[in-house]
C-alpha cells in the first residue's frame, strides 16, 4: 500500500466515496471535518502511562505531536499501547513480562495502524522496550514515520551525588550485606528517581534511543534531550510536521533502515558503552525491514569502534551530563569526523547522516564525560560476543570498566532467580564462584527475564568482578560486573547451559571470546541423552503464546520468524 505516485492510497480508502459514509460518520464524532478528509491521516502512538516514570509524561509529548501535525495539514489521530516498567517488574515474576511486552507493543502499533489505514506515524516511546518496538512496528507498516524518545530522567541528589534506579537496586545489596543501614537504605529509594524520564545513565532505555538516533529515524538530538526540557515538546511538534515532509517526498522507513543505518547504530552503542540488549532489539529491528544482521556484525564493528563515554553503570556520567556537553550527536560528529559513520544514510530530516552533522555542534572543548580518540576507555568496543561449547549460538558480555579479562571457576548451578538470590543472600557464593542461572531465556523464562536484582546483591556485597555470572536470561543496562547474558541455544531447549552441572570448571574469557566448560565430548553426549525438557512454566494467556512462537536470542526473540 506504499504508492509513492498516490502517496494518500491507505486513507483515501475509508475518505472517499459514497459508500464510505459511515467510515466518516465515525471520523467526525472524534472531530474530522470535511476539510480533514482532504488530508493525509496521521497516527500518532502513544505510550503513556502511569505506570513508570519514564512515560508519565509522554501524554503531553503525543499532543504536541498530535498539534505539529495538525499545524502543518495533516488530520492526526492518539492512540494509545501498552508499556511496562522494567524497574518495577524487576526481581519477581512480572519480569517475565517485560520482554513480551516488546512484541504487544510492536504488534499494538502495527494493528491500529493498519485497521485505520494511516499515511504515516509518529511514535513516542518511553521506557526500555518501547524504542525497539516502535521501530519494529514502523519497519513492518513501511509507512512515512518518525520516532521521538521520550527523553532521559534527570539524576537524584543524595548527599550532594548523583543517585539513579541502580543505586536502589545496588543500596539492597549494601543493606542485606551490614554496610548501610535501614535509614540510609531509605534515603535512596526516596532521591534515586526525582521526576519524569527513563532511567539516567546508559542503560537500555538510553541505550536504544541513542541507537535510533543513530540510525536516523528519530530527529538530531532526540535521544539525550531530558523528559522534562522544553526542548523535548518542541522536537514532538516538529516530528508531527517532519512525518508530512516524509510523505510528500515519499521516504519511507527502509528507506533509512539499511544495513549501514544499523552498521551506524551499532558503531554509536559500542562508543557508549550501551546496554547488552541492543543486540537483542536491534536484531529484532532489522528482521522488520528484512535486513539480516548478526552477531557476526557486531563483533566487525566492535573490533574497530573505541568505548569513549564514561558513562554510568560502569562509569561516573549519565545522559544529562553528556546532553550538557553536546550529547549524541556531538558523539556521531566526533565518530563521523574519525571516519567510523556511513554518512552517506538518510535520516527523518530528508537529508543524510552527513548533512545533519554538519549543522550540528562538536562536543565542548572542556568536557570528560567522551574521551577523546587518543585515550579511550577501550580501545575496542566494551560489548562482546562469546562462543563455545557453553554457547555455541553465542552470548553476550559488556566488559566496560572490567580489568579482569578472563575468569575460571567452578560452576555453581540454579534454576531460577529466586533460587540464586536465596544463595547469594545465605552467603553460598564466594569469590571465584561462576554463578549459573538457566531456564531463563526466551522459552525457558518465559520472557528472558533481566537480572538487574541478582547482579546488583552481587555488586553491593562486595563481590563485583569476583563472581561471574552466567544465564540464558538477560541483564538490564544497569549490570556491571562480570556477567554474561543470552547464552544460546537455551537450557529450555536443551542448550548446554542445561547439560552443566555444579563443580564443572567454567572459563570466561574476552580475550579469546571463549565462554567453555572443561568436560569431554563424551560425558557431554551422556548428559544429553539423560536430559528432558522440563514443561513450559506458562500453559495459557500471553506468556503461554509467547513462549511457544519466539526464537532463539542469537535471533533476536522474535515472535515472527517463520
């Protein structure tokens, strides 16, 4: 239905015509005129909610869209999807949600869009997985859109510091560990999260809008301007006009999202040190515009991408500080200048990467928060791929502000959270422990669960870079430590993650990307031929579905892949 020589094809279906009175009938009890008729639709997702600060907010953010459209003659329309608050759901069970909200959210937009029969869409997203799932949604409609973030939570204060959602998390650790009290534990939980905005430093949330900036589907500056700054409601009313340049010049979202858009993408969150779930998302991301991307492309790019940006979990900056200094992109001038961009890739503005960098200003002379080339963090880019008779499909580790490289020790082996908490907080794991927990991905979660919890109690008992952990779950951007996620194949489906058992000797190293365990081939088939899958732990409603339809992390955990 993309007709670039009848670009108002879709809308024209329920506007024109006798026999589509009734379509308008209902048009014009929501406020259509006959003038509205005569203009493009445009939808315009919103995810607002009370539920999470990071997207409080955002239902002032899609009227200012909602109006820049109206103003520049188009005829918008609210709707609304769903988003779930990954901090809240955080260390029980509703975490298994979090993921497969992603897929409801993607799938939400992509329902109402095509039932309404939009020309083109604005999205405003908040929290971590509503970047990814907008953009799946708009690479499937292929409709003329633009992406806005909902902007960056501004730091709390606490004893004249910075304080953020993984301060809180960490603080439980500290507590439960006879290094805080009660009182200072509680002073915490009250400064960590001051007002509106996603999670401040560069973790997911941050982490993925950073990434579609880079890609050009969301407007210069979108991804490090504040929740709170009025700069954020101007860049919404400009996004409801820029979506109507979209569709009179017939640029089209995989237009933008080509292999180098995701090859720049990817460039930007090595620089950053983001989250370990950008491969997860942006995988997922590029199978909705049909282009194929790997594990393999990471680790191309990451071998030549310096980690520039000390920047919190492991560093000392959050997203506000780096907008100060000339945020995001100040980054991409920097990296394009070094000769580490595609330039040459279109963006939402209608001009290329290039043309958007240069009217852009260069980060500030004085600022710390990025490194300079000549003395990065890390020469190489902090998020690696690991393979090996542990996870042959591969698995994820961030190694930003590791000094030690490479890690052996005994397994010691659990099959839940709740279960590897409980032995954590009993004192059963010790310095150069390797923590096991499996039965954690995509099926086996259901959902892939985030180990924010568990690596927080790590860190605040002291035991950071001294226990390694491993699962075929995921971590949160906010993990820091030695850790490793989306071990692949799955223990659910009979990945070796299942086949480990405690005492085995367990090797991580980021030197040679190994992640083994040293038992024979032998005593492995063994153990292969004894295991059985145990039952899915969802039998009905959304984790059920979801748990019998996604792929393998290495995939993306699409819902989709046919």
């Amino acid at each position: 239905m993309n007709d670039k020589k009848d670009l108002r094809v879709r809308s024209k279906v329920i506007s024109e015509g006798a026999n589509r009175a009734p379509n308008r009938a209902m048009l014009r009890a929501v406020g259509f005129t006959d003038e509205d008729f005569k203009k493009p639709m445009i939808g315009v997702a919103s995810t607002w909610s009370e539920v999470t600060p990071c997207n409080m907010h955002i239902d002032g953010l899609a009227r200012a869209a909602k109006e820049g459209v109206r103003e520049h003659g188009g005829a918008p329309l609210i709707f609304n999807t769903i988003t779930v608050s990954d901090g809240i759901s955080m260390g029980h069970e509703g975490m298994t949600f979090s993921l497969p909200s992603r897929e409801t959210i993607a799938d939400s937009i992509e329902i109402v869009t095509g039932a309404e029969r939009f020309d083109g869409l604005v999205a405003v997203g908040g929290c971590d997985k509503n970047t990814p799932a907008c953009l799946m949604a708009i690479g499937r409609l292929n409709l003329p859109s633009v992406y806005v973030y909902g902007g960056t939570i501004q730091p709390g204060k606490l004893d004249g510091k910075d304080v953020d959602i993984v301060s809180a998390f960490e603080a439980v650790g500290s507590y439960h560990d006879g290094r805080i009290d009660a009182e200072e534990l509680h002073k915490v939980e009250c400064s960590a999260c001051p007002g509106p905005g996603a999670c401040g430093g560069m973790y997911t949330a941050n982490t993925m809008a950073a990434a579609a900036e880079a890609m050009g589907m969301s407007l210069p500056g979108s991804s490090s301007t504040a929740a709170i700054s009025r700069g954020k409601e101007q860049e919404c009313r400009q996004a409801g006009a820029q979506v109507l340049q979209l569709l009179e010049r017939g640029i089209y979202p995989r237009d933008i999202m080509t292999k180098e858009a995701f090859e720049n993408a990817i460039t930007v969150v090595m620089a950053l040190g983001g989250s370990t779930n950008a491969f997860l998302h942006l995988i997922a991301i590029a199978h909705s515009v049909e282009v194929e991307l790997s594990y393999d492309d990471f680790e191309r790019i990451r071998a030549k991408v310096p980690h520039l940006a000390d920047m919190k979990p492991s560093g000392r900056f959050v997203m506000e500080d780096l907008n100060q200094v000339g945020g995001v992109q100040g980054v991409m001038k920097l990296l394009h200048a070094e000769g580490l961009l595609h330039g040459e890739c279109m963006t939402v503005t209608g001009r290329t990467l290039a043309e958007n960098l240069d009217a852009s200003a260069p980060l500030a002379a004085d600022q710390t928060v990025i490194r300079p080339f000549d003395r990065p963090l890390k020469p190489n880019g902090p998020l690696y791929v690991l393979r090996g008779n542990l996870a042959p499909e591969g698995a994820i580790a961030k190694m930003s502000g590791m000094k030690k490289l490479r890690f052996t020790g005994p397994a010691r082996v659990y099959d839940s959270e709740t279960a590897a908490t409980e032995a954590i907080m009993n004192e059963e794991i010790k310095a150069g422990d390797v923590l096991v927990i499996r039965y954690c991905g995509p099926k086996g979660g259901p959902g892939m669960p985030e180990m924010l919890s568990v690596t927080a109690l790590i860190v605040g008992k002291g035991l950071g870079g001294e226990v390694a952990l491993i699962t075929d779950g995921r971590f949160s951007g906010g993990s820091h430590g030695f850790v490793v996620g989306h071990a692949a194949p799955e223990a659910q489906v009979g990945g070796p993650i299942a086949l480990l058992q405690n005492g085995d000797l367990v090797t991580i190293d980021s030197g040679t990307q190994e992640i083994s365990f040293a038992v024979s081939a032998e005593e492995l088939a063994a153990r292969k031929a004894a295991w059985t899958a145990p039952p899915l732990k969802a039998t009905s409603g959304a984790l059920a579905k979801y748990a019998r339809l996604v792929s393998s992390a290495s995939k993306g955990a699409v819902t989709d892949l046919f």
